[in-house]
C-alpha cells in the first residue's frame, strides 16, 4: 500500500486526503493478503471530492487485484469512469444502490471502503444508517484478517464550519455526541466489545476521520 500511497501523493491536490491516507497505511502496515480485492461505495468523481477511491484502485492494480464501485446515481458512475479511465486504472463499475448490491454480489472483498450517502451534519441519521446497513450487507462475505474503512466521521470536541449553497453565512456545528458521521453505528457496535472486529484508527477530536477497522474472528 506505501507504492500506492506514493502514487497518490504525486497526483493528488487534495493535502487532507492525503494525510487521512498517510494514517491508514501507517496502522495497516501489515496487510495479510498477497493482493487487493477493494470494493468501493459512492464512486469517486474527481479531485473536489478527494478522488481517494483511486489510492484502493492503484493499491489493487499493483497487487494483481480487483477494483469495484458502487454508486446509485448514473450520472456519478458516468464521471467516475471517466476519472478513473484518465489516470489509467481498471475498474469494474456498477449502478445499483449499494446496500443491494453488497448483499448480493459475489465479489469477495478484503478491503473494503464505505463512502456512500452524503454526510449532513444538520440531520447525520440517515447516513449513519445506511453505513450501518452496507456494513451488514457484507461484514460476513469478508475474510478474517480484512479491513473496513468507513469515511466521513466527526468526533466529540470537533468542531465544523457548515456552508450553505444559497447565500446564507456559513454555521458553527459543534459535536457534541462522541461520534457523527456515516460510520457512527458501526463504531458503537465495536465499541460494545461484542463485534468481530478490532479497531485499527484512533477516535480523535479534529478534520473528518476515517474509522479502520479489521475482521479478527470469523464468529
């Protein structure tokens, strides 16, 4: 994954997303899988929006992998072949709604990047849920020693600055509860010590985190 971080640092704008990827190779520092099978949900588009599915792409290229991702909007698929297509990665791109087609596809993922449903921090409880139910869809289809990336996650402490699109000034949204953010069901499942899963990231008060986590038992 260094090979691919590497890549993605000299193509990339984007110093945020290059940090948060810095993070995940740093404790993933030993991924138990000779390739990379990634599935992504919410496709990538460009570099506004991080264009970090292409770091999962490259990491999978140079393993001898697969790249698969999932969003529901044609639309959003159409710009994201195109992205992935100028920067010369191979990706196996489809238009479902990926809850559905988490439960049922064949693929069989180690890694897996969860990234779909925008997160609104004015009403976070639907993308919460619908981590939450991708999250379901395919924890049990993933090999033990695999990892779940969850984007998009606010801890207590944070605080955000909310643009409005339509003129209105900009809003201070403090986070108050220990965590909001798409992956926010899923990090109270862990934390409940009653999960398959360990995890890999650190809960800290800042930017956006991504949670990491690893399957450690097939129970």
């Amino acid at each position: 994954m260094i090979k691919a971080l590497n890549w993605y640092k000299q193509v990339s704008p984007n110093k945020m997303r290059v940090e948060q990827l810095e993070e995940v190779v740093r404790v993933v520092s030993e991924f138990p899988f000779e390739s990379v099978c990634c599935i992504e949900t919410g496709a990538s588009q460009n570099w506004d929006d991080g264009g970090v599915g292409s770091f999962f792409a490259k990491a999978c290229e140079l393993s001898g992998g697969e790249f698969h991702s999932v969003d529901v909007f044609e639309n959003v698929v159409t710009k994201s072949a195109k992205f992935y297509s100028e920067l010369g990665l191979r990706v196996n791109h489809y238009v479902q709604d990926s809850v559905k087609f988490l439960k049922e596809t064949d693929v069989v993922p180690n890694l897996v990047h969860l990234d779909s449903w925008d997160l609104n921090l004015k009403d976070p409880f639907p993308s919460a849920l619908h981590g939450w139910e991708e999250f379901k869809a395919i924890e049990d289809k993933m090999p033990v020693g695999s990892i779940l990336i969850v984007d998009d996650n606010f801890f207590k402490g944070t605080w955000v600055a909310w643009n409005y699109t339509d003129g209105r000034e900009s809003e201070r949204i403090n986070i108050n509860y220990p965590i909001v953010g798409k992956g926010s069901n899923i990090w109270y499942f862990v934390e409940s010590g009653e999960s398959n899963w360990k995890k890999l990231s650190k809960d800290i008060a800042g930017p956006n985190v991504k949670l990491i986590y690893q399957k450690i038992s097939s129970y």
